[in-house]
C-alpha cells in the first residue's frame, strides 16, 4: 500500500507538472470560483457573466472587450466529466424569456468552460496571433464551504459552539429543549438519532430564514444524494461521558466521518483548485433582518475567507497547489438602491470584510469588494417627498408581479452605524429602518450583441480576469 500510494502521489505530480507547462505556454486556464450564502444569487451571477462574455455589448468595463481583442467567446465542454454542467441556456432562458423569473438556487456543485480567443498586448503582439483562454466557473454553495472550519475542530468544540449559537437565536429554542430531554448516554437509538438531527436541521433552516449565515454543517441543509444517510444524522450534544455503544459516542463517530468522508472530499476534488473567487454576499438582506444577522454574516464571511488559501500562484505553486491569488467581495442586488446610495453599500461590503481581507493581503492575494447587481431588475426615479426629491427604484414585485415603487431608507455614510451595534449584540437598529423588496426579473429586449444589463458586472470581471486577457 505504501508503494501504491508513493505511485498515486508521483502519478499526481507528473499530471500536475503537464497541467502547468500546457496552461502556461499553450492555453491557460481561468479556474473561477463561485459562491455566497442562501439568496446572494449566485446562479444570476454566473448567468449573466456567460451571458454578457458571449454577447459583450455591455462589458465596457472589461478592458479586452472594450478595445475589442475579445475576438470570439464560446461554450465548450468542461474538463471535468464528473461533475455536473452549469445549466445555463435554461437559467438564461429562465432570466430573459418573455415572462422571466428567477432560476433555481445552486444545491450541488456544477461547472461550465466558457473559452476566449484574445489578441496579445505588449511589443511582441503584432508578431502572436490570438491565444485561446479557457475560464472554467465552478458553482458552489457557501454553506459547503463553512463546513471547511470544521476539519479544525473536534465534535465537542463543535458541540459547544454550535450550541452557543442556538442558545442566543430564538430559532433554537425547540432544539435545546429537545437535547436536554435526551439521555445521549443510553445506548444508541437510530430514531431517536434521526428525531435529533431532524431538529437540528429544523434549527438550521428556520435560522437561515432568518437571515443568520453561519449554519452548519452545510449538507443539513443541502443533503443532495446524502439525505438520510448516517454522516448526515448527529447533531451537537451537551458535554458528558461518552460510553461505548451510546449515542454521545455514536455521534462523535459520524461528525468526525462527515469530515472525512464528506468535507475533505469536497477541498481536495474542487476548492483546492480554484485559482480566482468571488464570495457573493446579500449585505442587504442581512441589514434587514438586523444588527445579529449582520454581526453573523461578518463572522461566516472571516470563516470563509480562512478556508481559502490565498497568495500568488506561480509555475511552482501550480505543480505543488493552487493558491486563490484573486478575491473579490460582491454585495449583489445594488439594483435594489438608488445609484446614489451604492458607494455606502459599497463601504458596508468593505468593513464587513476588513479583517479577512488584511489576512489575505498579508499573504500576498489580490482582494476587492464592490456593489453589483447580476441582472438589473429595477430602473431608477426620483420622487418628491416632504419637500425634497428622494431616489427610488421601480419594479415588478415577485409576490404578485405588481409594480412597485421602494425607498428602502438611507444607509449610513459611515459604516461604524451598523457595525458597532451589530458587534455590541443589539437586537435591533435604534434609529432607522431598512425595508427590502423581492422584485422579479424585468422582461427584457436585448439588441443585437447585448448580454442581459447589470450594474459593474463588468468591472468584477476585469478585477477576477482582465489580467489573464492581456
């Protein structure tokens, strides 16, 4: 086995050193990951960029589109045969037919190679012709991803801060009263078993509806072909003894098998080969729901940023380990605001991200943040009221397909206003309140060349990209 394994490893290697040499002297490839929390939109995003590379009427912001050495973009089949395709002609379909709606959440992980042919810049590009450069998107979600801090943990560190949490959302009031008439001692019962981790997912989901964002583990909630399996039924437990045969040591055993078997399967056959990434986050909804949900998303955005493992990418890094060397904080549905108020959204992206970003700086990654809107679903007005002009956003409400006029009320110059209070563990915002609408897709016509319109999706792909198009 010892040989068996030496072999795997130099096998691996020598794949590693062709993968390298192919990608730097013949067709590079762009390994962009994807991924956000629950209703940050990370199927939208990924549409619209495809969309938009392929018909780059409005990529101004991206310079190899804007000079025109973009000469050509198509679909290609992904390399990876395992993994699922990224559905994009239906969700495209989904976003622009003629009564749009929104596409389906991301559950598992998928891919898509959109391939460019770009002319070269430099004093050598008139004696090169046009190169090929391949972009594989991976989607995933971003609970998945919280699951990675775990590997560092032990079931009862695990316990105690997942119990912690529940015990200061009212969403864990049934569980905790559930576990405390648990004898986790007695000798395991698989239906008790399934009653407890059927109750810590009911945690879970009613939490993320209310706008918290670290729950995990992740696969609670997105099981895909492991519900119902043993690595999928343990919760957390008060601490006490752990007998052989009891459920307490039952549970023990398969939180450290969801690790194995589970999470590290995921790092070691998808993130670890990502290169680039984007973390959507819904800065907005977590506002809304309040000064806790914000403080907890401030928290799973510093968790998610540590399971990276940024730095520069080299020939050498490329062989041994690809290091995310790029990454790009996005709040989305900017169209859910007036333009005038996007540069404080755009600063609340930033100090929510402060701390993981000076870690990956520090290590020589790349890190932006930014305001976006995937696919721009409102259009802008101002309104008088109480004598003065207020900006306002109009569009096709998802509940009734009404249309709608919002103001959601002015976000703060200073960011400080919402963060302080979130970290101080207030309940709710002393002095404002900030509404949020779930609009529709608008329908659409495009033109000619046209990709679906958006606000700065371009610039996020000239921050995630534009140096790999040169």
């Amino acid at each position: 086995m010892v040989i068996g394994a030496i072999a795997d490893t130099l096998g691996r290697g020598i794949e590693g050193v062709t993968d390298a040499v192919s990608e730097t002297f013949f067709e590079p490839v762009i390994r962009l990951g994807v991924t956000g929390l629950a209703r940050s939109g990370k199927t939208v995003f990924i549409t619209s960029l495809v969309a938009n590379l392929l018909d780059r009427g409005r990529m101004a912001g991206l310079e190899a589109a804007a000079s025109g050495r973009i000469e050509a973009a198509f679909l290609q089949p992904q390399p990876d045969d395992t993994v699922p395709r990224f559905e994009f002609e239906n969700h495209l379909s989904a976003m622009t037919g003629p009564e749009p709606f929104w596409p389906d959440s991301t559950r598992s992980v998928s891919e898509l190679r959109v391939s460019l042919r770009v002319r070269p810049t430099g004093l050598l590009s008139g004696l090169q012709g046009p190169r090929t450069v391949h972009l594989d998107i991976v989607d995933y979600p971003g609970e998945w991803l919280l699951d990675l801090g775990l590997l560092d943990m032990d079931f009862a560190r695990w316990s105690e801060q997942a119990l912690s949490k529940a015990d200061a959302r009212s969403e864990g009031v049934a569980y905790l009263a559930q576990v405390r008439e648990m004898d986790t001692q007695a000798k395991l019962d698989e239906v008790a078993a399934k009653a407890l981790a059927d109750g810590w997912t009911a945690y879970l989901r009613a939490a993320r509806d209310a706008g918290f964002s670290d729950c995990t583990p992740g696969r609670f909630l997105l099981p895909g072909d492991l519900e119902g399996s043993p690595a999928l039924t343990f919760a957390p437990l008060p601490p006490g003894a752990t007998p052989r045969g009891s459920l307490a040591r039952e549970f023990q055993r398969r939180f450290e098998a969801y690790k194995s078997q589970v999470v590290k399967p995921f790092f070691r056959s998808h993130f670890s080969r990502i290169d680039r990434q984007v973390v959507l986050v819904d800065a907005l909804g977590a506002i809304h729901s309040g000064p806790q949900a914000l403080e907890d998303l401030r928290q799973a955005l510093s968790s998610i940023l540590g399971a990276f493992r940024p730095g520069q990418n080299t020939f050498l890094t490329s062989i041994l380990g690809r290091r995310v060397d790029k990454i790009l904080f996005a709040a989305t549905k900017a169209d859910h605001l007036h333009h005038e108020q996007h540069a404080r959204l755009q600063a609340i992206i930033e100090a929510l991200v402060s701390d993981a970003r000076r870690r990956a700086d520090f290590s020589g990654a790349t890190t932006g943040a930014m305001a976006i809107a995937s696919l721009r679903a409102t259009v802008e007005e101002t309104r008088r009221a109480g004598g003065k002009d207020l900006g306002v956003v109009r569009g096709r409400l998802l509940a009734d397909g009404r249309q709608a006029a919002l103001h959601p009320g002015d976000l703060p110059a200073d960011p400080a206003a919402l963060l302080s209070p979130a970290r101080s563990g207030a309940e709710a915002w002393l002095d404002a309140e900030y509404d949020v609408m779930r609009f529709a897709p608008a329908p659409l016509s495009l033109r000619n060349g046209e990709g679906p319109p958006h606000i700065r999706l371009d610039r996020a792909a000239e921050f995630l990209i534009g140096d790999k198009l040169r």
